[in-house]
C-alpha cells in the first residue's frame, strides 16, 4: 500500500472510530460505580478516576479486532490493533496502518493473541520486567517522551507493584482478562478501593494503584502521561 492510501485508510479508520464513540465522553466515576447504590449516601463518594473509552472490538465474532487508539493526540490515532485471529488481523492491519508495524504473539495460558503494534519497541523473547516489586511482563513500549504506551501482561493469581506518582496519570486499558486494579492512599480517607478492569481506567496522579489477577492472566494496554513518561523516576512504592 502506497504511503498516501495508508494515509486515508488511516484517517476513514479514525473517522469511524469518532463516530462510534461520540458519546462516549470523558466523565468521573468511582470505582465502584457499577455496584453504587442510588442512596444519597451512595452518590456523595468520592470520586477517585476518570473512565473514557479510547478502544473497541469490531467485526465479526469469529473475527473480531481489537482497535486502540493513543488518547493524548487531538485526532485518534491507531497504534494497536489485536485479535484471536491472524488472517483478519493482518487484514486489518495492512489497510490501517502506514509503514510497517510488528507483529507480537501473546500466549496467556491456553490462549494464543496476536497483536499488530505500530511505532512500538518490541523486545526478543517473552517480555521484559520493570520492577522487582512486580509480577507483570511488558511485550512492548511505545515512548514519545511526554507520553507513552505500554503492553502488559500479567499471570493469573499475581500483582504489579504496589506504586504512586507525583506527576504522572496512568490509563489501564483491558483487552483480555478482568484483573481488579487497589486503589489507595494518600485520596482516600477511608482506605483501599478495588475496581474491576473492564473498561478504560485513568487513575491519577497521587493515586497508589496495584493490579491484582486472580483465576485468569491479563493483557492490558497502559498509556502514561507525565514528565519522561515511561521513565522509572517518580515512582513511590508502598
């Protein structure tokens, strides 16, 4: 595909994805949200992260494709795209994206996914690590400096660090799995929160976090935002 089809077959694939999701808007939740109830009590917690929908699954059921798109630019741009299914994915794939892109393959237990990254850094192998705290491996890491893209994958019945930042927002973006994300001190007067990852979590900064699988792994896509974004200074562990 020439750089200019690439280039429209990009900007057809956003404009779909704005027209999908333009009611989706950004709004503030609490963490437990979808179990709060309609009291006066209920609706006066405090709100602890801000949900947004930044990805999808389209196509059909046997061939359905995960589509992700980097939230920090103004227009959506695709940078991710996932499936069970291969031929659909490099389908999909080729048409999306301009350049080439790489391919990951994500085994997590009986389950084989393939990933389509595009200007990400791909390690050799399984994965790397970023902290002896945590249980997570990383599959690959999209670093622009002020902002940044992770892939995570996490084992089941295992944990990330428990951490916070002082400048940095962390978005989890589940793709398999429903691992349940801590969320804790210094915003809580009344101690931990547990959510359930099941659609996209911003948790921000000053906000301990920890991810928590227990029967099934995880793979989650985490976009971080702040001073060198993907670098290891501003983490406090608890």
């Amino acid at each position: 595909m020439g750089a200019r089809a690439a280039f429209h077959a990009q900007r057809a694939v956003a404009a779909t994805f704005r027209k999908v999701f333009s009611r989706h808007t950004l709004r503030n939740v609490t963490a437990s949200e979808r179990d709060r109830p309609s009291s006066p009590e209920g609706r006066k917690r405090e709100v602890i992260v801000a949900e947004a929908k930044f990805s999808s699954w389209v196509g059909p059921v046997h061939e359905r494709v995960f589509c992700y798109f980097e939230p920090h630019n103004p227009n959506p741009l695709l940078v991710l795209l996932g499936s069970h299914c291969l031929e659909a994915l490099m389908r999909r794939a080729e048409h999306s994206f301009k350049g080439a892109f790489d391919l990951i393959t994500v085994n997590l237990d009986r389950i084989v996914f393939y990933l389509a990254a595009w200007g990400f850094e791909v390690p050799r192998g399984e994965g790397f690590t970023r902290s002896d705290e945590s249980d997570a491996e990383y599959l690959g890491r999209r670093d622009c400096g002020d902002h940044g893209t992770l892939i995570q994958r996490v084992w089941q019945k295992a944990r990330t660090s428990r951490h916070w930042h002082d400048r940095k927002t962390e978005r989890f973006n589940p793709v398999l799995g429903c691992p349940t994300i801590r969320l804790g001190t210094p915003r809580f007067a009344d101690g931990e929160k547990a959510a359930r990852l099941w659609r996209s979590l911003r948790v921000p900064a000053g906000v301990s976090h920890q991810l928590v699988t227990e029967g099934k792994p995880a793979l989650t896509i985490i976009h971080v935002e702040g001073p060198s974004a993907l670098g290891m200074g501003d983490y406090h562990y608890e």
